[in-house]
C-alpha cells in the first residue's frame, strides 16, 4: 500500500474521531475536519470547509435527535441564538467568499494567500478553544445572568457565523461558555443546544456552496456516514468517561495540531 493511501486511511479514521468528539463534547469536530480534508486528503481550504460545513451539520443533526428524546434542547434560545447566525453564514458563503482573491498581499519574496489566511485563522481558532479547555472551572463563583443575554446572543450569532462561513467551523467551542455564562444553562443542556444551532447553521452555510464548488459526493457520503457511526459511539462513551479529562487531553491535541499547521504553513512554504 502506497504511502498516501496509508494517509487517506488515517483520513477516515480521524472521520470517526470528529464524530466521537461531538458525541463525547458537542464541540471540536469541525477543528479536526478541515486539516484531515486539507493535509490526509490534498483538498483545497475553500472546498474543504463546505466538506466540514456537511460533514458537521448532518453528524450533529444526529446527535439533536438523540438529545431531543432526553429533553435537553432549549428551542427558544436555539433559534434566538440561531437565527443571525443563519443570516451570517449563508451570506458570507454565498456571496463574499468568491470575491477574496486568491492572492491578498505581496510582500517582497512571500505571497499572503486565501489558503494561508484560511489555515491562520484556524490555528487561532484551535489554540483559543484549546485555552478555553484547559480554564479551570471556577465552581464557587455565582454564574452570570446578564440582562442584556438578548445582545450578546445577536452579536455572538453574527461573529460565530462570519467565522464558520470563513473557516468551516461549528462554533461549539463558543456557542456553549456564552449559554452557561450568560443564562446559566446548565452544561448538559448547553451542549445539547449547541449541537442544534451546530447542525442548522453548518447545513444552511453550505447550501450556499452548492452552486458553485464542485462536490466529490461519492467521497462525501461516505466520509460522513464514518463520522455518523463516530458520534453514536460517542454519545455511548460520554456516559462512561471522564468529560473533564477528555477536554484537557483533547485540548493538548488542539495545540500540537496547531503548532504543526502553523508551521506548514509558515515555516516550510
């Protein structure tokens, strides 16, 4: 066996990984996503995060059933939360994406491209979520209930939004400190919430793709239906791990897997 197709086999592994950490922490999967497409499978960043937008969105819907029978997701707060972050994504998707060119900036010998503002961005995204991971819980501070949640939801919706159209992101990692901070959700039900606003948002953001990137289906379906097993196994498995463990160590893979794009793409191009 030839030393990429030993590659696309980790690919499709590391498909069951992004459903297994959806399943276990209602967030993650999408910052696994777009480097297994981009560096496993040689797909260019712009359609790799319309593969993780479908990819995201149809495994989190499964994981929305799921949680819907055991009466975890809050609709109302779903859809406030939701709804500019729908408007975002799909107008970003639809209309702003194509017209980033692929070359930004020059600056003498070193070309600033679409590609590298794309991975740059996700690195970002990958060491702040890893930092948000490893925060100790400060379990004897009251939680705040601010009375101004209503903005905070709108705003929060239009900024996740950008950077899921952006970035192919589903914002968990976001999505549930500002339920559990601002409206005291309790975590369960935060990440159950989460999940739905996961699912709606990514599958809305990449019907604005549709059009105008050319879907390898075959490849897609599959890739999918391996993460689909991923998050039912998942949601098993969170109710005999340690979650608090599970952040952490999936935090430090965070940071090594940052450390190494980073350096793709700075270091060696």
């Amino acid at each position: 066996m030839q030393a990429v197709e030993y590659i696309q086999l980790f690919g499709y592994v590391g498909a069951l990984a992004i459903g297994v950490v959806l399943g276990l922490m209602g967030s993650g999967g999408s910052l696994m996503a777009v480097p297994i497409f981009t560096y496993m499978f040689h797909i260019n960043p712009v359609t790799t995060t319309a593969y993780s937008l479908f990819v995201v969105g149809v495994v989190a819907t499964f994981g929305v059933l799921q949680n819907i029978k055991k009466g975890l997701v809050d609709f109302r707060i779903a859809l406030v939360f939701a709804l500019p972050c729908f408007i975002t994504v799909y107008v970003v998707r639809r209309f702003l994406m194509n017209q980033i060119p692929d070359e930004i900036a020059h600056f003498n010998d070193f070309v600033l491209t679409k590609h590298i503002v794309i991975m740059l961005l996700l690195v970002f995204l990958m060491a702040l979520a890893a930092i948000a991971m490893l925060r100790k819980n400060a379990n004897n501070s009251e939680p705040l209930v601010h009375k101004y949640a209503i903005v905070v939801f709108i705003v929060g919706g239009v900024l996740i939004g950008f950077l899921t159209a952006l970035v192919g992101i589903g914002g968990g990692f976001l999505i549930i400190p500002i339920l559990v901070i601002y409206i005291n959700m309790p975590i369960q039900k935060a990440i159950a919430t989460s999940l739905l606003i996961i699912a709606l948002k990514s599958l809305i953001g990449f019907l604005g793709d549709i059009n105008h990137i050319a879907m390898n289906w075959s490849f897609l379906l599959v890739f999918t239906g391996i993460a689909v097993l991923g998050i039912i196994l998942g949601m098993q498995l969170a109710t005999i791990i340690n979650g608090k463990k599970l952040k952490k160590y999936f935090a430090y893979f965070l940071i090594v897997l940052s450390i190494c794009i980073f350096s793709k793409e700075m270091l060696f191009i």
